[in-house]
C-alpha cells in the first residue's frame, strides 16, 4: 500500500488531469488501483483518479473494421463483451481472459497496463500482435501513436507521463488472420512466467504477415522480428511450427528471475511457438 | 479526505486517508465480514462488490469508490443470498470460514449475472477466492445447488 499519498484529486475533465499532473512531479494518474495500491513506494505521492472521466467507451464498429477501448475500461469487460468475442476467433477476449483472477479484471484497467507497463504484462504481449493505436494526452497535446512504437524510448517515456484516453485496434484483416496467445505461470492466476502471443495473417495458408511477441523473458514483451521475417511467405504447416519454435529460441533474448531459469524459458519459448503456429494451422485448416 | 459511499444501502460520509484501501475503511467502519489475508489481491478474503462487480478491497484505494454502492456479505439478504448461505451450510461448503465472505461475494456476483453456470464457470469465478480447508468441491456444489434451486421456483 501507499503510505504516503498525501493528496488525491478528482479532476473534471482531461486537460485539467493533465494539467495537475504536470503541477506535481510526483503524481499518479489511478484508475483501476490493482498495482499502485501494492506499490510500496515510501515517497510522498499525490494520486489523481481519472476513474471518472469517461474514458470507459467500448465498442466494436464493424462498418469501419475498428474496435475502440476507453483507456479505463477493465479487462473483464473487454472480455464479457459479446462483439469482441468473436473478434481474431476469440483470440482478445480468450487471451486477456488469462490475466489475473474475475476480480483482479474487474480492476484493472488497458490504460493502467500501459502507463507503467510490468515486464511481464500480458497485455503488452497481446497488443503487440494486433494493430493497435495509442491515443493520449501528452503536455497538453492530443497524440495518437501505432503501439509498435511502444518499444521506442521516448513513446515509453511519453507514456508514462501521459494521460492515455483509449485504444483503437484495426481489424480490417480479420479476415484472413489467427492468432494465438499461450502464457506460462506457475499458478492460475500468478503473473506470467513466460507469455507468447502470434498472429498470422494469410492467404489460402500462405503467410503474408507474422507477428511473435513474447513478455515476461522477465523483460517486457519484444517481438521477433527475424522469425516474422522467416515465416513470411511460408506455408503454414507442423514443420514450419517445429522450425519457427527453433528459431524464436535462439532469437529470443531471455534471462533468469527468481520464477524461472533462462535455459527453462528458452524450452518454453520453443515449445509455445510451435504450439501456437500449430493451433494457428489447425484453425485455419478447418 | 472524506468518502461519501453507499454501503449496504446505507448513505455513509466516512472520513479516510487519501491513500487508505477500501479494505481497512471497511473493517475500521465495523464491515467484520470483509477479511484481511494476503492484502495483495490474491486470495479474494476482502471481496466486496463494487457497483455490483467483485473486486479485492486491498487494492483499491477507498477514495476510488467515491460516490458507488458497496455491498458487503452482511448487506447480502435477498433470495438468492439466502439460497446460498443454505446450501453452503447443508454441502458442508464451510470449514475454518475465514474464506467464506469472499467466497460468498464471487457466488453471488457469479449467479446474478448467469443464472445457470457451467462447472467451468464457477471455477473460473472462484479463481480469486482462496480456500484452504475445503478443496472447493463442496462449494462448487453448493454454487450449483443454489442454481437449481433458483431456476426451479
């Protein structure tokens, strides 16, 4: 817990959250309240709940190919909303059905989760394969930016400064994509020691578009660019699974923490690819 | 600070600290049924509904809940609650009891919102609430019970 919140504030609008922020270096914008009420910071913090600002919107318009995801909206609703059930297969809605437990995704909010993003977030992870924008609030500027991006210093930097209003997320290649998200934890609803997520985007089983992205290697999910080079115009299939899973390994920088061993993640790093290219093959065969 | 809530039905104005959680508001304010356990969102023993979700009190800070209807197991007392509360005593759903007000609460946001849940389902939401006398079984069925109950009046 916080000890030392020495002020929390209720802003009106955008601008005026913004605004206080920028006032207070040592600020929290706060929404769902999962991870900065563990947080165990001793120094004096102002917290500013931007819970109520309205950036809860969910919605899939499926005249413009777009789901658009209030930055505050939690993860459960997400996953309980009928529409984006079916999006990718179920692959959003199934994967960030993964995280935590009902009531932590009750909490927890897809702003929060990028504000300050955990090396071993899933949500990181599954965003990455999608195409995905940012949009947010940065020294009173309205910014949106592809979430690719994330990776660059100064977009994370921003970020972290930001006010992020929503998510925007472009399916109009749905239909010729699947994806698959795999995570490795030691108990049902502990963070991930490993998690993977790939999506394929194809024609008649021939990959046009590959995206691998993997978190909690225990850094902050990347994507492998050398594998998504390789898979592109292959055709899909359990040998090119077995071959990319051998690939993502070597490519893949992995590490220890006190969850798992390097040599351990390397196996599963392996094992998840090809699993999740498999399935991918299997779907799409059907 | 002061937090103006509605908890059990009850209109309250509460005073807190900016950076209390929900939890020891709660329990501070006589709310003995919301358990302090891990306090970091893992074993579900302060679960309260919140606007009719259920969420860990530990890791939400009380002023977050301003202006929002709280519901602790003492304000449960509808049919449903009632139905419940029977059927854990009759399963033998109940041992030690330290787990059972948030177990309770994930029962209960479960069958308000899906009168008729699979197996799956109800594991999936007690995934929050941890037990460690029962092996959940008797719960399970209890959850169950419940529902056949209720979809047969």
């Amino acid at each position: 817990m916080l000890k030392h919140v020495t002020d929390y504030h209720y802003p009106g609008s955008l601008e005026e959250a913004a605004s206080l922020h920028d006032r207070e270096s040592r600020s929290f914008f706060i929404a769902g309240g999962t991870a900065l009420a563990l947080s165990d910071s001793k120094r004096p913090v102002e917290l500013i709940d931007v819970g109520e600002l309205g950036l809860d919107e969910l919605g899939l318009d499926e005249a413009e190919g777009k789901i658009e995801i209030g930055a505050t909206t939690s993860i459960q609703r997400i996953v309980e909303h009928q529409g984006i059930k079916s999006v990718l297969n179920g692959f959003l809605s199934e994967s960030l059905e993964e995280i935590g437990s009902y009531p932590i995704r009750n909490a927890g909010t897809l702003g929060g989760s990028l504000v300050h993003p955990f090396p071993w977030s899933d949500v990181v992870t599954i965003l990455s394969v999608l195409d995905t924008e940012v949009t947010y609030f940065h020294n009173g500027e309205r910014k949106t930016r592809d979430f690719s991006r994330l990776y660059e210093d100064d977009f994370r930097s921003e970020l972290n400064e930001s006010v992020i209003e929503k998510l925007s997320i472009d399916l109009e290649d749905e239909t010729s994509a699947a994806a698959s998200f795999r995570k490795f934890n030691r108990s049902e609803f502990d963070v991930a020691a490993l998690n993977l997520a790939c999506r394929i985007n194809h024609d008649q089983g021939e990959i046009v578009e590959a995206r691998l992205a993997a978190g909690a290697r225990p850094m902050l999910a990347e994507r492998a660019n050398e594998v998504e080079e390789e898979l592109t115009g292959e055709k899909l299939g359990p040998e090119l699974a077995r071959k990319a899973g051998n690939m993502a390994a070597q490519v893949f920088e992995l590490g220890d923490d006190k969850k798992i061993s390097g040599e351990y993640r390397e196996t599963l790093v392996e094992k998840m690819t090809a699993d999740a290219i498999k399935g991918i093959y299997q779907e799409v065969s059907t | 600070m002061n937090l103006e809530a509605t908890i059990n039905g009850e209109e309250l104005t509460l005073e807190v600290e900016p950076g209390e959680v929900l939890l020891d508001v709660l329990r501070r304010n006589g709310f003995k049924s919301v358990k302090e356990g891990c306090k970091t969102g893992d074993c579900g023993a302060c679960m309260v509904l919140v606007d009719g979700r259920a969420m860990t009190s530990c890791t939400l800070f009380a002023a977050q809940v301003q202006g929002a209807e709280i519901k602790t197991v003492e304000g449960l007392n509808d049919e449903l609650a009632e139905s419940l509360r029977e059927n854990f005593l009759d399963k033998g759903a109940v041992q030690c009891g330290f787990c059972i007000p948030g177990v309770l609460i994930s029962a209960y946001s479960l069958l308000s919102s899906n009168a008729d849940p699979t197996e799956e389902e109800i594991k999936a939401a007690l995934d929050g609430n941890l037990c460690r006398c029962t092996g959940y079984v008797k719960q399970i069925e209890a959850i169950k019970e419940t529902a056949e109950e209720l979809g047969d009046s």
